[in-house]
C-alpha cells in the first residue's frame, strides 16, 4: 500500500538539531493529519489540516511547526526538540466534509529518537 | 471531552480460536473505524462502520456498531498467526468534533507458542 508515504522512516536526533518530516499522500484527498504515537498511550491527534487550511492544534509545543503546502504534502518541522519526543509520528489523510471525517489512512511513520 | 474505552488490552490466545474485543464511548458516535497495526508500520483500516447496528464482514473479521451508538465489536474468527498485533478502534461524535477522532488504547493480540 503506497496511498501515504512518509521520510525518513527513522531518524535520531540532537536537542539542539532542526530536521523535518515529510508526508505524501497519494489518495485525492482533501484533509492531512499528523499523530503522535508513544509507547503505551492512545494515538495523539497534533495538527488537522482540511483544504490546506489548519484546522487543528491541539495544544502542541511550538518546537514542532507543520507546514501544508497542497493538499497533497504535509511537512513537520522540528526544532529544539526533547528527549520525551522520542515517539513514531504518523501521517494521515481522508476525505473529510462538513467537519466530518471518513476513513482515515495511514503512512508507516517515522521513528523519531531524540537524544 | 469525549473518552474511548477499549478492552481486553492484552489477548493471548491458541491459533484457532474465536477473539472478541470492544470499545466503548463515553457518548454516542456517529462513525466508528477499527485499524491494525503491525510493529514499525502505521495503523491499516480493517473495517469502517456508519450507522447503528451495521454488521460489517471483512473476510474473518466482523464488527458491528452498537444500537446505543455507544459502542463497537470487533470479532476474528479462527485466528491465525498472522493476525498478531495491535488493533485500534476510533469513532467520531457529531458535527462538532471538527474532523477529529477518537482514539481507543488498543488490543494487543498475542498468540500462544
């Protein structure tokens, strides 16, 4: 299944680094997610964008920056990053109207080791 | 805020056997989803569910979404190896949960040697 892609799969990096995650999806969709998933707790919803508009923030820290450039690539922008961000980030996409959200599809993620 | 409680957590279990997990919400949900995901890999959806009541078949996995609109099951019948994993249910409120899930903690599927 190649409908979302996401780079690098892994990446380890220093606090005081900036580095970026990027999303594909290649689905027609119109609404990109990102998540943060860590070891024993529920995935965590941080940005929604719907027609490239960010409709979503919940409460993330400002050292992650999204960026959505089309409707078809979502970018995440890390700097200065913690080691309790070591987490896999996952990129998602639907099809999304009248605040509704349909079946949502996921990339593989990127493993993220902050040292 | 809307809250997602999903169980077992954990299931060991013989090759063979019949598995059941539920998710249950704290309020009625329009749309409920279940995934699974295999470790280094992002969530796959198995089955998405519309309306109350709805049975939905997905070769040996079957989920229903309950009458209350409260709740889900997700069912596998004759387990194999290869439906080791983690599986996840979502649900999504009204109109003003703004494109947002929710999220169950998952079941972790174990089988037994």
């Amino acid at each position: 299944e190649t409908g979302v892609t996401q780079t690098p799969r892994h990446l380890v990096m220093g606090m005081t680094n900036k580095k970026s995650l990027k999303c594909e999806q290649h689905l027609g969709h119109n609404a990109m997610y990102w998540y943060k998933q860590s070891a024993k707790k529920p995935l965590e919803l941080m940005f929604v964008y719907n027609f490239k508009e960010q409709t979503e923030n919940n409460s993330v820290p400002s050292r992650f920056s999204p960026e959505c450039p089309n409707s078809s690539h979502l970018f995440l922008h890390l700097h200065t990053l913690q080691p309790e961000d070591s987490a896999l980030y996952l990129c998602a996409s639907s099809q999304a109207r009248a605040r509704m959200v349909y079946e949502q599809y996921f990339g593989p993620g990127t493993r993220l080791t902050v040292t | 805020g809307q809250q997602l409680n999903q169980s077992p957590q954990s299931m060991f279990i013989q090759e063979g056997e019949d598995v059941s997990m539920n998710c249950t919400s704290s309020s009625i949900f329009n749309t409920w989803l279940w995934y699974k995901q295999e470790p280094g890999e992002g969530p796959v959806l198995l089955i998405a569910l519309y309306k109350a009541g709805e049975l939905t078949s997905n070769g040996r996995l079957t989920a229903q979404f309950g009458i209350t609109r409260k709740d889900s099951f997700l069912n596998i019948s004759a387990s194999i190896p290869s439906d080791v994993g983690i599986y996840f249910c979502a649900g999504q409120g009204g109109m003003d949960s703004n494109y947002q899930l929710i999220w169950g903690a998952g079941t972790k599927l174990i089988i037994k040697p």
